[in-house]
C-alpha cells in the first residue's frame, strides 16, 4: 500500500514537528483511521517534500514528526498552457485534471471573443490540481492563473516559445515538429476557435501557428494533446 500524500503549503525546511491542517487531519486519522507512528509524506508544493510520522491522532489538528526532507528540482520544461473557458464545467475540470498529472507550469482560463459561459470556481478548480498532483506524486505546483481576456495574455505572454493552435485554413507547422524550448505557452481557443482578429494579434505577438493533428479536436481534448506534445518533445531543446 502507498504511503498517503498530503498538501501542506504552510511547512517549512528544517521543521521536525507539524500541525496538520484540518482538512489533512480529518483525512489521515478518520477518514484512512492512520494510527500513531503511521507514515505519511506531505508537500508544500514547491519543491519540498517530508517523510513523516503521526505523534498525535487529533481529528483536527494532527501533529506529525518529520522523519527526512527532499528538495524535488523543478520541472526541466516549464509549459504554460492559455486555455478558453468551457460552459460544461465538468470537461474544464476533467482537462485541468489531466495537464496537471501530465505537468504543467501555469495555467491561464481565457476568455475571447467567442468563448462560452463558465462559472468559474477559483477554489474548486485549485482543489482539483492539488489532487492531481498529489495523486500523480509530484511537489511541484501549477500555478493557477483567475480568466484573463485572450488579449490580454498575447499582450503579456514572455515565453522562449509561444505558440497557438486555431483551425483556420493557415499554414501551420505540427505541434511535435517545433523545436522544443525550456519555457514556452500554448493558447487553446473555445469550441468556435478563436476569432480571425485573436489569431492576427497573436500572430503579430510573434506567436507559432501550430496543429495537433489531423482530426478537430474539443478544447478539452486539444488541452490535453497539447500539453502531452510539449511534455514528451520529439526535436532537441532550443
């Protein structure tokens, strides 16, 4: 059986005893009934990562020794992915879900012009990517960005390498054949693609038109391709 992982953002190096939160509490001693002595590894979701054992079974404050400390180096890729809002929030959840295990550096809700209506729930949304890493036994967080209009992030982006994916009848170069970069964005427009003005300003922005494939993809599914090609790039690093 796997030792149980937990998030912790408050811990720090050099700790030898932690208060767990609450919610890890609940969760160690009466949801998976751990026991005195019981292991465990905690997170802080930056790069650290602590063996410990339970010295106290409190239900809401649980205090455990750390056993040893781990400094887990960044990711070597650090991808970023612009992704428009869904109106089913299942399918955004389910794609936030899937980059996360997959790794992703930053992630950035866009709103453009032909997005659709999303009631975005910054809190659920975070809880969802804390799982995943946790469940994908990673230390490294991705940073979750509050909806930003698609201008906005053209505008800004700084990336070695960035990218977009449209369906326009565009030249454009198949995503795993771009040099791979070791900082780089990719914007992911909503079910009606991004608009003929959006892809221009990107374009102007230096951004590479890219494809995912021979086939349309849903923007949940195109997130997903999309971070798994820049995961696992096939030509050297730039």
């Amino acid at each position: 059986m796997s030792v149980p992982f937990f998030y912790e953002p408050q811990i720090k190096a050099g700790a030898s005893t932690f208060e767990l939160s609450e919610a890890s509490s609940r969760h160690c001693i009466q949801v998976l009934r751990m026991r005195t002595g019981a292991l465990l590894n905690l997170t802080n979701g930056k790069g650290l990562k602590f063996e410990a054992s339970i010295l106290s079974e409190d239900r809401k404050a649980a205090v455990v020794q750390i056993l040893s400390t781990e400094t887990i180096p960044a990711p070597k890729l650090a991808n970023s992915i612009g992704i428009a809002l869904l109106k089913n929030s299942d399918r955004f959840e389910w794609m936030l879900e899937k980059i996360t295990e997959i790794g992703v550096s930053q992630i950035f809700p866009l709103n453009s012009k032909r997005s659709e209506q999303h009631r975005f729930r910054f809190d659920r949304h975070q809880q969802i990517i804390i799982a995943a890493m946790l469940q994908s036994q990673q230390c490294w967080l991705p940073i979750l960005h509050e909806p930003m209009a698609v201008t906005k992030l053209i505008a800004a982006a700084d990336q070695d390498l960035k990218l977009i994916a449209h369906c326009e009848d565009d030249q454009k170069n198949p995503l795993q054949q771009v040099p791979a970069a070791l900082n780089s964005l990719i914007l992911i427009g909503p079910e009606g693609d991004f608009s003929r003005e959006e892809i221009d300003l990107a374009l102007q922005n230096n951004f590479i038109p890219v494809s995912l494939g021979e086939t349309r993809l849903r923007t949940e599914t195109a997130g997903v391709v999309a971070m798994t090609l820049l995961a696992n790039p096939v030509s050297p690093l730039t």
